[in-house]
C-alpha cells in the first residue's frame, strides 16, 4: 500500500479497502479505493478516473455510494483531507 495512504488512513482513522471492486450487472469494476463510514451509507468510491466514475455514478447512487475523482495515491495533502471529510461528513 502506498506510504501516503497508509498515513492517511493512521492520521484520520479511516477504514479504506485498496482495490474496491464494485459488482454491478454482471460485471467488476475496479476502483482505486473504498472509504467506509464516510459520504452516504455504503462509503465514498474514489478513483482518479473520471470516465469511469461519471459511466457508474447511477448505479453507485443507487447502491447507496458517494463517489469522488482524486487519486488518493497521488498529491494528496494530508493535513487539508480533513476538509474532504468534512465536505463529505460520516455516514450512518
């Protein structure tokens, strides 16, 4: 796992599953990442690509998924994720 995620996931006490793979229609889709507890009530699917979120944003929706396009692998500035958080707020 990428050392940035792994201080992300100690500084925020996230629970995050590296790949997601979403299941939908028969096929897997797979994502960069999982962020559990946060977002709407299944989590936050992140991935870096945009295409492939904006194609499943329905079916995520309707799963009970938030989405966001970021690579959390990549700039990610970890003391500001809190305002990512935030923005997304914790899921029942």
């Amino acid at each position: 796992m990428h050392h940035q995620v792994m201080q992300l996931m100690n500084t925020y006490g996230l629970d995050m599953i590296f790949p997601f793979e979403y299941k939908n229609n028969n096929t897997v889709y797979t994502f960069q990442c999982l962020i559990r507890g946060y977002g709407e009530k299944s989590g936050m699917v992140i991935d870096p690509d945009w295409k492939k979120l904006d194609s499943l944003k329905q079916a995520l929706s309707d799963d009970g998924f938030g989405y966001s396009c970021m690579d959390i692998e990549g700039s990610i500035d970890i003391p500001s994720f809190s305002d990512v958080l935030a923005d997304w707020g914790k899921s029942a």
